[in-house]
C-alpha cells in the first residue's frame, strides 16, 4: 500500500476512540489494554479509568453481567450475548479471539453494540437495579453506604438528612433491605402531603366510632401496618407539634393507643425519618420537639448533595440516559461538551433535577448525539457570582455588564475555542467574536505564557 493511501496511526485511533460502538481488547491476562469512549455510557468510567484494570477488578463491582471473557479464554471461538451494565444499559457483547502467528491466544478484542427495544416498554419512575443499588463512585456515597448497612443491624431510631431530590427516600429503602426486617414491611408516609388532623388518623388509626365519618368497625393506622418492620416518616419536619407529643411516646415506649381508644397496643417497630429542613434551628425557634429531635437523631445519615460528588454525575447521567433511551426507543448519547457542562452545574434538584433533564433532552433532541444547544438556559447563568453582585455599591452598570460578558466569553470559549465557532453559539457575528476574544481571551494567554 502506498503512502498516500495509507491511515495514520494516530488518525486510526482517533476514529476508534469516538466510535458510539464500544470496542474493548483484553490481553491474556485478563487485563483491559483499550477501550474507547463509549465506555462512558455504558460504565460511566473513561477509558483512562478502564485501561490497566483486570477482568476480576470489574467484575466484582458488577459493572456488567453475566461474563463472557473467561468462556472464550476457555474454549476459543467466536461468542456474542446480551449483557446488562450496572447503569442499566442493555448491551450486545460480541468476543473474537486473536491468535498469534503460532496459534497462541493473545488477545479477545469486543465489539460492543447498544440494544435498543423496538417497542418503548414501560420504566418504573424509582431508580430499580437487578444487582446494583447505587450507582455511585464517589467516596462521599461509599462511606455513606457503608455507615447504612451498620445501622440497619440494629434497631435504633435514624434521622436522614438532605437536600431536596437527593434520594432519601431511596436511602430508606436501602437501609430496609439490609437490615433483619427486610422481610417485613416497609410503610412510608409523607408527613406534608396530609392535613395534620388527617395524619393523626393515618399514623395511629382509630377505633369504631371514634369521629364523625370513621370506618364503622374502624381502621388500622400505618403504625400498626408497620409491625415487625421499618416505619419511614419523609419529611418529618412538617409534623404538627400537638402530633409531635404523641410520635414521641411511640418512640420512647413502642405502644400507641389508636384515635378514639383506650388501650395501648404493643409495636415492634424500626423508625427511620427523613427531612430536607434545618431540624436543629426549629427547635431553636419552637417549631420542632428538642425531645423528640434527640430521640430521632440516634443515628444520623446526611447525604451530601450532586454538586459534592461530581464523581457520580457521569454515571447517574448514562444511567437515566439508558432507561430514557429504552423508555422512547432512542439511541441517544452526550457530546463530550455536553458532558462537560453537566459537570460544572450546581444541580440545585440534585438527582431529581438531573434525571429529569436527561428524560427532556433524549426526547426533544432531534440528534442521536445530544449537543449543548439543547440543554435549559440555567445551565449557562453564572450562579454562583449573580448572588453577589448587588453586594458591591461602588460597581457601575458598564462595570457589570463587562464583568457578566467576560465571564460569558470564557465560559464559551473553552466550548468553541475559535471565531467561527464561537460567533455561531452566541449567534454574533465573527468580527464581533474576534473582538471578544482578543478582549478576554488572549491577555490572559500572554500572562500565562
């Protein structure tokens, strides 16, 4: 082959890195020796994070099952089957052995296909996996997965705390199905989406008779419901302070007596509540029991919001990705500057928030390749300076709108790192981008240099 037909090396592997197919090549060692990008969607590990790691390393961590390689290791032949990662990507694996000039096997090289349902089948809104019930990789989580499993051995009172949509709830049903009550029911109840009067009655039931529109022979309560298992409070915080007085003997005692009884009945019950509220300052201004506070915060689970644990941004995101993909029969992926942009939001909704945008965006982009055009317009608002802007009264409005358009350029910049490029994003014209860039863009690269 001449020169002029041949393909660079380094062109070659640039093609391969950015194929959507993933392609993955073991050596006889059961050690990866490459991998390209798309083992962001399907692990939400890069290449750099999968290059040098043994069959044995990843499998443990089950980030795909079943297994293919020992197989073709054993008995050399061509093999394909469908897998499932642990971001709940449905994948078709297909293995072919690599011989050397001698017969030797040296190396399985995969080819590694999405399989996407020709009908959109139904997903559950609750984040389910068959072997995997976090998906995480930041230390932050797995310390606080590892303190959950500890206290779910024991039967004390826990508090969890968090922001809104940093999966509480889900913590709860963690904590429920490591512990010895896993068997048992799991009763959850939101503590602000009933009337107080109401709550009451939905916590401790209530004997025939006992008000005006009570069930003739009347009702269990969620407390009684919960025997011999985890009664979870969500948003305890919201529970009125005359009910407050009440939860606390159930607690101290484990007995209740129903709305409109007399006799206590006998409860053996784990509680575990949940709040995104300051508990400790309302009961520095009288809104929540400090007894009670106490007897909740035996055990304290806080999890740390999404903007804390960037690590788990890219695998939740190739997560909701792959359920949203099934869910619409889509085959969509994130651009790399996408990708980029999503790491240095602050997710004010946390995992909520995100799993939301993912859904909105695999349906509105008209690409399989989702880039940053279609993404909300508070992703690129400047959060974290426009609280304090105001602060400052020497400041003029020139001095403003020069400060919001510097960062404004930058922030581009490292997106569409030319004229042309950059003028196309901010639909200004390219003298004008050159202008802006020269402005803020090349000083700062005559001080660096």
């Amino acid at each position: 082959m001449n020169d002029k037909n041949e393909l660079k090396y380094s062109v070659f592997k640039n093609l391969v890195d950015n194929l959507y197919d993933e392609v993955i090549v073991w050596d006889d060692d059961y050690k990866i020796v490459y991998v390209n990008k798309a083992s962001y969607r399907h692990y939400g590990l890069s290449p750099e994070e999968l290059i040098g790691k043994t069959f044995y390393e990843l499998t443990k961590k089950e980030y795909w099952y079943p297994s293919v390689l020992p197989d073709v290791y054993k008995n050399p032949r061509i093999v394909s089957i469908i897998q499932k990662t642990h971001l709940g990507a449905k994948i078709k694996t297909t293995a072919v052995p690599i011989f050397s000039a001698k017969g030797k096997l040296e190396y399985v090289a995969m080819n590694v296909k999405d399989v996407v349902s020709e009908v959109p089948s139904t997903v559950k809104d609750t984040v389910e996996l068959k072997n995997k019930d976090f998906i995480t990789m930041s230390k932050e989580m797995t310390v606080l997965l590892s303190l959950t499993e500890k206290i779910a051995k024991i039967d004390s009172t826990v508090l969890i705390q968090g922001e809104s949509g940093t999966g509480k709830t889900f913590l709860a049903k963690y904590l429920h199905k490591k512990s010895k009550r896993s068997k048992k029911p799991f009763i959850s109840i939101n503590c602000a989406s009933i009337n107080g009067n109401l709550l009451e009655s939905e916590l401790f039931g209530y004997v025939k008779g006992a008000f005006t529109g009570a069930v003739g022979s009347g009702k269990k309560g969620f407390i009684q419901i919960a025997d011999g298992g985890i009664l979870f409070l969500d948003e305890i915080g919201e529970m009125p302070l005359e009910l407050q007085a009440k939860f606390l003997h159930v607690i101290q005692d484990r007995e209740f007596i129903p709305v409109g009884g007399t006799k206590p009945i006998k409860i053996d019950i784990k509680i575990v509540a949940a709040t995104n509220r300051n508990l400790k300052e309302m009961v520095n201004i009288g809104k929540f029991r400090r007894d009670l506070y106490y007897r909740l915060n035996i055990f304290e689970l806080l999890i740390p919001p999404l903007r804390k644990r960037e690590r788990d941004i890219t695998p939740l995101a190739n997560y909701f990705l792959n359920k949203n993909n099934e869910k619409y029969g889509r085959n969509c992926y994130l651009d790399e500057k996408t990708l980029k942009i999503m790491l240095g939001y602050s997710w004010p909704g946390n995992i909520r928030e995100l799993s939301h945008i993912i859904e909105r965006l695999v349906v509105t982009s008209e690409k399989t390749k989702i880039m940053p055009n279609i993404l909300p317009g508070e992703f690129f608002t400047l959060q974290d300076e426009e609280e304090n802007i105001f602060e400052n009264t020497d400041i003029n409005l020139d001095e403003i709108m020069s400060e919001y358009e510097e960062k404004i350029i930058k922030k581009y910049y490292e997106l569409y790192p030319s004229s042309r490029k950059l003028s196309k994003e901010l639909k200004i014209s390219q003298s004008k981008a050159s202008r802006l860039i020269k402005k803020y863009i090349e000083p700062k690269k005559t001080r660096e240099s």
